[in-house]
C-alpha cells in the first residue's frame, strides 16, 4: 500500500460563462494518507471548486477542462476517477470518498429524522443489509460521533447546530471512507463547540484511519489542526507546506497577506490600526 | 461625554413549553462615548438579547437602561431621537441592505427621515458619508446592494449607521461574514470612525482576538451573567473566569500553538 492516497495532476475546472472563468488552474498536488491537509483561500479562489471536482460533483456551467486524478485503493488497486462510468462512480463515491458540506443546518432534509437519513446511505450502497442491520449501523454511528442512539428518532430543527454537524460526521463516516473532504465544517459554530468538534474529528481518524482535507479560510484554525497546508488563489496552489513552514517560513507574498491579515489572540497588536 | 447604561437588567422570555428562559441575569455595565467594549460569550450567552434591549427592539423585564442618567423613552418622537443617537451595524450585509434600491436611496433614508441637513444639502452628505466609509462615492452611489462585494456592502451599512450622527454604535458580528482579508479593513474602519468621531461602539462578537484589539474594555457573558468585566488585554491576556478560560482556551492561537509544539487536539503524528 502506498502512502499516496490520491494523485491529482494538471487538473482545471473553468466555468464556462460570459467571460469564461478558470476557477482552477492546473491543480496537481498529492494526498499522503491519514494526513490531514488544510486547503486555505478567500471566497472565490476555487477550493471548494477542486474539492467537489475530485467528486466529479461539478455540475454545468462547470467544465472539468483537463488533468488525471488517481485514487490510490486501500486494496492496492488504482483507481482512474474519470474513467469512472456513472454507474461507478455513484458507487464510488462516499464510498471511498466522503464530504461534510459547509452549513449543517441546510444540509440536513427538515422533514426527516436523522436516523432515517442515515439510513438511506446503506440504502443505495449496501442494499443487501436487512432493515434491522441497517439500524444497528445507524445506531452505532450516532453513539461514535456522540450524538446517541436514542436521537435518531429526532429531526433536524430539534438539534443544536453542534449535534446537527455531528450528524453530518456521522454520514460521512458512515462507510468507512478512506478520504473525508470538509468544507468548512465548524464556521457557522461558536468557538468551544468548534473545538469539541475538531477534537472529535482527530479522534476519528486515529481511530479509523481516514484521511482529511479540511477546506476553510479561517488560518489560524488551520495552522493547529492541519498536518500540511495548501494556500490556494484565483486557482491556483501559490503554497505547500507543513503548517510548521507556512507559520514560521511562509514564501509566497499572498501567504503572507493572509497571516499577517489575523489580529493574534495573544500575540502583538501588529497590523491592527488601534 | 455621554453614557448609556444597563442597570440590573433581566430579560425573561416565556417560550410556549419550554417555561421561561432567563436571557440576561442582573447585567450592568456602563457605555461611555470615545470608547468600545467588546461582548463575547457563545451562541445564547444573550449578547444580541443586549443589542435588541438597546435599541428598543425588546423591553427588559426588569432593570433600567439610561441614556445620559435618563431613562429610554417608550415611544414617539422621543424615542425616535434617541435610536437616532444609537444605530445598529447588522452581521449579515447581504440581508441588511434592501436589494430594491440604489445605495444613494439606503444612505438618503435616515438623513431625510431624520432631518440631519437641509434638503438641498442631501446629496452632498450622501457622498461625504460614502467617502468617509472609503468607498469611491460617484461610483457605487447609482448601484444597487448586489453590485457590490461584501465588504463594499458593510461598509455601505456603516454609512449608513453614521447618517444620522449617532453618539454610539452596536455593532453585531459586523465583519464575520466577510472573507478573512477583507476583514480586518472593515474593522480597522470602524477603529478610525470610533476615534475620529467620539463614538462609544459595543463591539458584539465570538472572536475573542479582534475583541481584544478593538476594544477598550471586555464583558465576557454566560448564559445571561456577565462573568468578567475588565480591560481588554486583562480579559484576554489573564483571564480569571474559568468560563472565559474556555473560551480562550477554545479560540485558535497559532503562536501558542507552536510554543507548545505538540498539537492541543491530543494526537500528534
């Protein structure tokens, strides 16, 4: 097995409207696994772009205008994501790749229970599991991502906005994938369900081994949590690097920007006017 | 100088089955104008429950607020003229601006309604408003909210916050949704707007970093109560509340981070 999870190459996504926009540009980075690697940048500089591209979740005027992605399978074998047909790659995705969607609350269907939607991934990717299997999964989530069986019978509006993000974990867990994309996960949360959060994502991929790819613009979460960073502008990777190198030896101009535009919780005043 | 004061105030709301909740506990604290306090505290400590009983959206149920060593009018043009010297900056300039109409017609609105200058003299304010929140008045002024990006749209709720020539500003989360560096101009904006004008601004947000730069004092509020009070730095720097220890303790501190160099979330690699 080898340490690289997913090889992305030259990949460019443009959407095609008057005038076209390259959202991404010529992207190639690898993922290592179990890594969790920080993808930084402002609205609009295409991370969620390269993150739902990966996906193939891109829907017109989007056009995924080149590049080859390769998913290194658990099992040793390669997988070629465009050669994918829709058939497999329905059954690929969530399967081995994952996501948790920016904004739980909107995420969720309001008139559902949560342990009927999560049911319903095991529904469409593991159809031979009886009904009552299908529960015991679903309960055995709710109880990892602490949320607690006994909730499964609640709806979305009956949650905290915590829970409901825990719900959403659970989701993305819920098939064992081998990669978690997390598109902005904790912004809409205050700072101490934040943390337990992130607390209990580490957790998780300690205890299941899966690797992350945690897209936000908040930095100075990023620098904590993040094994590698990867700072991305108008399309482009302008930086990689351990979160150890962009915080003490960041090269790129913008990189820098970035840091310097972070009033420090306990450091100097620096760039503030007051 | 002129104050605005909470005086042992408590905020009851009767939710149908769940009885009552008690949003604010007993809080005092006292505004002055020239100077900023920051409120932080998680979703529900009752920050905006104090924003909403300032501006006389809400009535406290017990307890007074004080403009000035008086008490709030209940209504009429009395009350009219104190909102004109208290004014709101929202989070969300998406939603604050109406989408129907130019940003000349936003700006124009308070100065008309509120007779701050003689009609003839209308426009010209509007473009020193704009201006003074450095925005390129001639050209924004015929455009409409959704032309503009979000950090132009703040700013544009900043003027008009100011159109009125208001004593203090409440400023509710008014930069976190915007994109990280966009932010920190829309606050320093505000820091030079606070001490050019003398405005006393209650800083409402979650961030306890830009709380401490952009303030004099902070209050930190749980579930109603007011747990520490002090100077900014003071709260931040040697916080005593185990409850504002948390907080900090929550917040994302890269420097304290890498001093530590093992990573707080409990499984370095």
């Amino acid at each position: 097995m080898s340490d690289t999870l997913l090889s992305v190459r030259g990949f460019s996504v443009m959407y095609d409207v008057d005038p076209p926009v390259r959202a991404v540009r010529d992207v190639s980075i690898e993922l290592r696994r179990g890594e969790i690697l920080g993808l930084a940048g402002e609205s609009g500089c295409g991370k969620t772009t390269l993150a739902y591209g990966i996906q193939r979740l891109l829907r017109p005027p989007a056009v995924i205008t080149g590049g080859d992605i390769t998913f290194h399978d658990a099992s040793g074998v390669d997988i070629d994501i465009d050669r994918l047909d829709a058939e497999q790659m329905l059954r690929f995705r969530w399967d081995k790749i994952s996501m948790v969607f920016q904004g739980a609350m909107n995420a969720l269907n309001p008139v559902a229970p949560i342990g009927k939607q999560l049911e319903d991934v095991f529904v469409v990717h593991r159809p031979k599991l009886s009904r009552a299997e299908r529960r015991a999964e679903v309960t055995e989530l709710l109880e990892i991502v602490k949320v607690g069986a006994e909730r499964a019978r609640s709806f979305p509006h009956e949650l905290s906005g915590g829970m409901r993000q825990r719900v959403m974990i659970a989701m993305a867990l819920a098939l064992r994938p081998q990669l978690m994309i997390m598109d902005e996960p904790t912004t809409a949360l205050d700072v101490l369900v934040q943390r337990e959060i992130l607390r209990q994502i580490s957790a998780l991929r300690h205890q299941f081994g899966f690797t992350v790819v945690f897209i936000t613009h908040d930095l100075p979460l990023l620098l904590e949590i993040s094994d590698r960073i990867a700072i991305m502008r108008e399309g482009e990777i302008v930086e990689l690097g351990t979160s150890e190198q962009i915080w003490t030896d960041p090269q790129d101009d913008y990189t820098k920007t970035l840091l310097a535009s972070f009033p420090r919780l306990t450091g100097e005043k620096g760039v503030v006017a007051r | 100088m002129t104050t605005l004061e909470l005086k042992h105030v408590t905020k009851i709301y009767t939710v149908r089955g769940a009885g009552q909740i008690k949003a604010l506990d007993d809080v005092s604290f006292t505004l002055e104008s020239g100077r900023t306090i920051g409120l932080v505290g998680q979703s529900g400590s009752g920050k905006s429950t104090i924003a909403k009983i300032l501006t006389h959206l809400e009535t406290q149920t017990t307890g007074e607020v004080l403009y000035d060593g008086e008490v709030i009018p209940r209504g009429g043009k009395r009350l009219r003229r104190y909102r004109q010297q208290l004014r709101m900056v929202f989070q969300d300039p998406f939603a604050s601006l109406n989408p129907y109409h130019t940003i000349r017609h936003h700006i124009e609105r308070p100065l008309l309604l509120d007779s701050v200058v003689p009609r003839a003299e209308v426009e010209t304010e509007v473009h020193r408003l704009l201006e003074r929140v450095q925005l390129d008045s001639a050209s924004v002024i015929d455009r409409r909210p959704h032309e503009l990006s979000g950090g132009q749209r703040q700013r544009v709720a900043i003027a008009r916050a100011l159109a009125s020539r208001p004593t203090f500003l409440v400023a509710d989360e008014p930069v976190s949704m915007l994109d990280v560096s966009i932010r920190l101009g829309v606050l320093n904006l505000l820091a030079d707007l606070q001490r050019e004008e003398g405005l006393g601004v209650l800083y409402i947000t979650h961030d306890l970093a830009t709380a401490r730069h952009f303030s004099d004092e902070i209050i930190v509020l749980n579930q109603g109560r007011v747990v520490e009070h002090g100077s900014a730095d003071d709260v931040i720097l040697n916080p005593r509340h185990p409850y504002t220890k948390s907080l900090r303790a929550a917040s994302p501190d890269p420097e304290r981070h890498f001093a530590q160099a093992t990573s707080i979330l409990g499984g370095s690699q």
